[in-house]
C-alpha cells in the first residue's frame, strides 16, 4: 500500500488554477460531552497548544481533562450555538463564500477558495484534497489570525505540512504569516467600532482583549505579545484615542502558569470595583465570533464587570462578515497573490480604494 495519498485525476489539457486556504482554528461537530471529547483531545495534544513533557501531558489530558472538561466544554458551547451550527463555522464559511466573489471581480485567471481548520471538521487535509481536486497547482495558506503565534499560526501551518508529507504532487506554497498592521485589517476593526459607537454611543474605556498564551512564549522568542500591542496602538491612533481611553488585556488563561498580562478577568473585577461608568471590550484577534468571545467576553465578562459595580458593559462583536473585513481579506490575499493570478489590482490601487472607504466612513459617521 503507497505511503502517499492517491491524486485526483487529471487530463492534459485540464486548467490549471490558484487556491485560497481559508485557514483557522476549529471546533467541535456539536455542542456536547461525546462531539467535544475526541475535539478537545485533538487540539490539546498538539505540542504547539500545550509544550508540557508528553508522558506527564498524556497522563493529565487522559486521566483529568478529557473526563471532566467535555461535559462543562459543552454546556459552554450549547449557550452560543445557534440553528446554524457553530458560530465560529457559521462565520467561517459565509467570509468563504464572500472572499471568493470579491476575488472573482478582481481576478481574471482560474482560482478557488476553500476553509480548512487545525482541528475538527472541514480538516486542513480534506481542504486540500478539495484543492487538488479543482487541480490547483499553486495554493495560497491564509491563516485568519492577524497576529502571529506559534500556538495559532503555527498551528495551522503544521496541518498543512503534515497533508503534503503524504502528497506525491506537492503544490506551490505560499503562506501569509501575519497582518496585525495592515492598514486595510485596522481601518476594518476602526469602521466596526465607529458604526457601533455611532448607535450605542461612546464609553468611558474601550478595552482590546487578544487570546492570552503562556509568558514563556514571549521570552522564548514568539512575537504575539508584540503585535498584539501595536494593533492596540493602530486600533486606538485611528479612534483618535488618548492613552486613558483603552487599555489592552488577555483572556483565556489555562492553568496555574504565567500568562500574558493584564488578565482581562482581573482588569473587569478592578473596573467594576472602581464604578466606571461603562466600557466596550473589542477582541481584534478573533476574525470570528466563537466561544470565546460570545460567552467567555460577552456574557462571563459582563457579569465578572457587573457583579463587582460596574455600569453599562457592551461587547462589540467581531468582523465576521462586514464588508470592510471581506474587503481587507481581499486586499491582504491579493498582495500576496502577486504574480499568480492575472489583475489589474496593485498597492496602489488599494491603498486608494481603502482610504475612499475611510472617507465615506467618516462623512456618514457626520452626518448622523
């Protein structure tokens, strides 16, 4: 039996073309105990999740987590499932489906775009075989992480590795490894939080909280600390914010070590204490509302706020759909496209195309 992965079928003659991978993180099939267990043991046995010794990781994952976890996993998932399906994948493939008519209106040459995910279901494996099949000789991986990490990023990348050491016909590859600066990817975040303050009105602090991971990461030579800050700062230059008006923060600590600090858990509890008046907590890390942001951020962060005094707490939700987003995708996709495909698209041109849309943003915004 071959060692490789069979190859679709091909004709001489048949077109040849360009393929997106949609890349992200993942989640479970459905919002219980059995569908998250063989999920949750999928994404906590990768190395780049969890780098504890393997025989005292296997013991803990086995012996503890993957017999308590799933059942309460679920029950956090359940209160954010909706008749769609998983937010995160309902989210995922609709920015699929639109990222590939926003291409095919500036793209003249054949391409596709498919989703892939680290963990679950579709796989980054079945992704690929979906492109190969389209006979996709050149495969562009685009991570939906703006800020690089090698639990996130890495992560990703590592699935697509693992598919093409078993595939006989290996694409061309390129990778796009971060956009935590891309001014089209902040100006999407600036529009978002514009829109929603020009409904809700503005609070006292807008806080930017990113997906914590282990300090160790940081001194080990990962840069997310980084860029996750200078997002802030772009974020908050294009509010035309000052230093009192938002703060960073992380959330999603695992475990008793170290993580990235402040804890967004301790920052709510000091904020409520304190009395303000209200604050808006934005996640520009997440590319799509998921368990982590709609109950972690919207409903626990609320009540952790609330119950120690605060005031009005709002939860802006992440890009998923809006057409400033699609349009960063599209424009982030096609600079690294760049001489694979056949446009009349350039730097240029985009830059231009983004700060029109910043302008209209604006004139709108006045003229409420």
């Amino acid at each position: 039996m071959s060692y490789y992965n069979p190859e679709p079928k091909y004709d001489h003659g048949d077109q040849l073309k360009v393929g997106i991978l949609l890349a992200n993180l993942g989640t479970p099939d459905a919002p219980t105990a059995k569908a998250l267990r063989p999920y949750l043991r999928q994404f906590l046995s990768d190395r780049r999740i969890v780098e504890i010794p393997r025989l005292i990781w296997w013991l803990i994952l086995n012996g503890i987590i993957l017999v308590i976890r799933p059942k309460k996993s679920a029950e956090k998932y359940a209160s954010v499932w909706s008749s769609e399906g998983s937010p995160l994948m309902v989210h995922a493939k609709k920015q699929t489906l639109l990222l590939r008519g926003f291409l095919a209106q500036k793209i003249n040459s054949p391409f596709t775009v498919e989703l892939g995910m680290s963990y679950g279901n579709p796989s980054m494996a079945s992704a690929i075989e979906k492109l190969k099949a389209q006979h996709c000789d050149r495969i562009l991986v685009f991570p939906l992480y703006p800020q690089y990490a090698a639990s996130s990023t890495a992560s990703a990348l590592d699935a697509v590795w693992r598919t093409l050491l078993k595939t006989r016909n290996v694409p061309a590859i390129r990778t796009i490894k971060h956009y935590h600066d891309h001014p089209a990817y902040i100006e999407a975040l600036a529009q978002s939080v514009r829109e929603h303050w020009r409904i809700n009105g503005k609070p006292s602090k807008l806080i930017m909280s990113f997906h914590g991971v282990p300090k160790f990461h940081l001194l080990k030579g990962d840069m997310y600390h980084c860029e996750c800050h200078k997002t802030g700062r772009l974020l908050a230059e294009a509010l035309g914010l000052n230093k009192d008006e938002y703060t960073i923060a992380f959330q999603s600590r695992f475990g008793k070590q170290e993580w990235l600090k402040p804890y967004l858990a301790s920052m709510l509890e000091s904020l409520g204490k304190a009395k303000v008046n209200r604050i808006d907590v934005i996640c520009p890390g997440f590319s799509s509302d998921c368990l982590e942001t709609l109950e972690e951020i919207a409903i626990e962060g609320k009540h952790i706020f609330q119950s120690n005094g605060g005031g009005e707490y709002h939860y802006i939700p992440a890009l998923n759909e809006n057409d400033a987003w699609i349009h960063a995708m599209t424009t982030i996709a096609l600079e690294n496209l760049q001489g694979w495909v056949s446009t009349e698209w350039d730097a240029n041109m985009a830059k231009k195309d983004a700060e029109l849309t910043k302008l209209r943003a604006e004139s709108l915004a006045n003229n409420q």
